[in-house]
C-alpha cells in the first residue's frame, strides 16, 4: 500500500519488482514452450538460443537465437542491431501476463 502512503523509492522499488516478477514469468514460460529442444542462456543481445535435440538430448541443427518480451516492452537498439545481424535464426517471443 505504500502507492497511497509511501515514498516514491517505495513506489518505484515495487513497481520494478513487479516487472522483473513479470519477466521471470515469461521465461519460464518460453522454458516450457522449448522443452525437448538444447536451450543455453546467452549474454547481450538476446535471452536464449535453442536447436533441436534428439532423444538423447543431443543438439543439432542450427542455433536459432529467441528474445523474450512481456507486455508492451520494445527491442533495445542492440537487440535490433542483432536481429538484423542474425536475419531469419533472430526470434522475438511475446509472452502477455498471467495476471
């Protein structure tokens, strides 16, 4: 309640939370949507890359490289350089609220 009585550090350290909550929730999400195929975390420029896997888990194929994105947040201007860089294997997953 500290968006009636608290201060705008409280108001602003709540609302971050709650985005960061919400990011968290569309990752797992695109976890989930992924599963049975290679996933690594990567750094700058987009979220994860992923190719197919086998039944032993083994990846092969080529790497396709997925931004995740919640709500109406936009690409940064490095990510736009990277889609435009990687062409047809750059992928931005949108993923709306659960609540």
């Amino acid at each position: 309640m500290s968006w009636l009585f608290g201060s705008k550090k409280d108001r602003d350290r709540e609302r971050m939370a709650r985005i960061r909550e919400q990011g968290n929730s569309g990752e797992w999400r695109f976890r989930m949507v992924h599963t049975g195929e290679e996933i690594q975390r990567t750094g700058r420029g987009s979220d994860y890359r992923t190719r197919k896997a086998d039944i032993l888990g083994r990846g092969y194929g080529p790497w396709t490289y997925h931004e995740v994105k919640t709500g109406n947040s936009r690409l940064s201007e490095h990510q736009e350089k990277e889609k435009k860089k990687r062409k047809g294997h750059y992928r931005v997953e949108r993923y709306g609220s659960w609540y």
